[in-house]
C-alpha cells in the first residue's frame, strides 16, 4: 500500500477541519443553559462525577481530570460499575456530568432513575435534545450534530471533539469565576516544571541551622569559621541585630576580595565589609521571582526576610537546582 504524502495531508485537512467545525457548531449552541450549568457547577457543595461510556467515557476522564486539577473536586464514574456498586460513591449534594452523543447509551440511560433516587442532579451533554438522557436529566448541553470526520461516518471523532471542548470551556468558565491562579494551579501541580516554578521561596530555603547567621561585630575570620560550621556549607553569612533583623549580607566572594586588602582583614569586623542593602525575597514570594532576581543580579545566594526585615532564612542556586525549578 502506497501512501501518497500530498493526499495524506489532504485526508488530514479534512478530518482537522470536519471538527473545527464541530467546535464552531457547540458555539453556535451556546444558550443561558450553559451558564446555569456553570452555576451548578460553581454551587456545588459535593464533587463533579463525570460518566460516560466508550469513548465518551475516555473524554470524560479528561474533562473530570481538568476540573479536578483547576479547583473543581471531581471523579470519574464508570456507568457499567455504577450500576454494581459504584453508585454508592454518590451523594445528593453530588452533581453528575453524564456524557453520550445518542442520549441513549443504554449504561447511561439505565443510570438516570438510580441517580435521581440519591438526589444528585444530572446534567447531560448530548448530540440529541430529543433523547432519553436530555429529556430525564435536570439540565441539557447539546453539543450539535456534527456528523463524525471518520469517512464511515462511524468512529468518534467529530462528537468527540465537541464534548471534550465543551468539558474545557466548563472547566476553564468556572476557575475563572472561583478565581483561580496560578498559586492555586501550582498547589495540585508540584510534580510539573511550572508547578515547581510557582512553589513559594518557604517550600525550599535553608532555615535554622543550615544559614549563617553572626552579629555585626563579629569578626571577619569569626565569620569565616561559621560559614565553614553551617550545614551545607552554603557560602554566604547574614548579618542581623538582636532581633534578628537583617543588616547586612556577605559571600565567600566578598571575603575573597577583602583578602587583598592583606591578612589584618580577618580580624576587622564582617560589618566593615558587608553588603548594606542586599537584594532579598520574602518566604511567600514564588520560586520563579527569586530565580529572576538571582539571574538579574548575576548572584548565587538571597537572604530570606519578613515584611520586617526578619531573617528567616537563606535562598541558595543549588536550592532551585535541587528542586528543578532551574
């Protein structure tokens, strides 16, 4: 079999633009049912269980998946296990999305009387308003009737397409009213390259016992000798007062170079040369400031302060390489 590279493309342009088409369609269908069922969504006291059959089923995984990820508590429900068991993980304060392009899949058809009896509201997203899942559930989204890009007319593609837009514009019309940001976003996505870079500056400074920390009057070499007793031995020395406020910062880098002004230096005090007015992060400031501020300023090392000026800890490059945010 010959595959003719002009013809494939073709053939892909019309499946492209077959469910281009089915979005504009769930466009053009877009009423005040869509924003109740946004309300719904936004007042639900329970979870949203997304069900679905096939692979309707499959776009319901996703949709339930990006609610869950975007402030929305949510789960998936097999119909099939619903109806041995399952049905039990619902509750009257629950809403269910119950997706089928027919309306009539018959696992889904079989679960609106068990799910009205628990109490939960059932709002259906079909291609058929005149179907038995539109029809019996509390609110309706029809997504069209597209016809599939499959060339058979058979295989879900088309449906498909409109039902897993449609799950996002849900998903992404309600962060935006919960007001959902990406501190927010970060929480449920720590594992992710931007979730790390949203991780706040507390999550991985270096606190206690692992930041140096000597009074003003403390001697150069004073300052060395703690430097080199800190765990982890991070490089630099913060300068504070009695109460802990920060005066003053100081590298391995900066004691280098006072190392030319000869060997007396080391018992001047760190204050005669500490940096005054060091560059710093407060803890709740995101990982991805602290990084810009440490590439800005070509440093390796910020102090870590309250709105007050309290030390409360030490940021070090090696912290946000540990933690891959670099």
């Amino acid at each position: 079999m010959t595959c003719h590279i002009d013809s494939a493309v073709n053939d892909a342009i019309e499946v492209l633009e077959a469910e281009a088409a089915a979005i504009r369609n769930v466009i053009a269908h877009l009423d005040e049912r869509f924003t109740q069922a946004v309300q719904i969504l936004l007042t639900c006291k329970g979870r949203i269980a997304v069900s679905g059959m096939g692979k309707a089923g499959l776009v319901g995984e996703k949709i339930s998946a990006t609610l869950a990820s975007t402030g929305t508590p949510s789960f998936f429900l097999h119909p099939a296990e619903a109806l041995h068991g399952d049905l039990g993980r619902l509750r009257p304060e629950d809403v269910i999305l119950a997706l089928s392009n027919s309306g009539e899949t018959a696992e889904m058809v079989r679960l609106i009387d068990p799910v009205k009896a628990i109490g939960t509201r059932m709002i259906a997203v079909t291609g058929r308003p005149e179907s038995r899942l539109a029809r019996y559930a509390d609110f309706h989204l029809f997504i069209g009737d597209p016809g599939e890009a499959c060339p058979m007319g058979l295989a879900p593609t088309s449906t498909t397409t409109a039902m897993i837009a449609l799950g996002d514009a849900l998903a992404m019309t309600v962060l935006k009213r919960r007001g959902f940001g990406p501190e927010d976003y970060a929480r449920y996505h720590p594992g992710g390259s931007l979730g790390r870079k949203l991780m706040k500056v507390r999550e991985i400074m270096r606190r206690g016992d692992r930041c140096t920390t000597v009074s003003p009057d403390t001697s150069t070499h004073g300052t060395l000798l703690a430097m080199n007793a800190t765990k982890g031995r991070p490089g630099a020395a913060c300068i504070v007062d009695a109460d802990a406020k920060l005066l003053g910062f100081v590298t391995d880098g900066d004691l280098v170079r006072a190392m030319g002004q000869g060997a007396e230096f080391l018992s001047r005090p760190v204050r005669d040369i500490m940096i005054s007015a060091p560059k710093s992060v407060r803890p709740d400031h995101l990982v991805s400031e602290a990084l810009h501020l440490l590439k800005e300023h070509k440093i390796d090392q910020l102090p870590v302060v309250e709105q007050d000026g309290t030390l409360v800890g030490l940021l070090d490059i090696q912290d946000l390489i540990d933690a891959s945010a670099v």
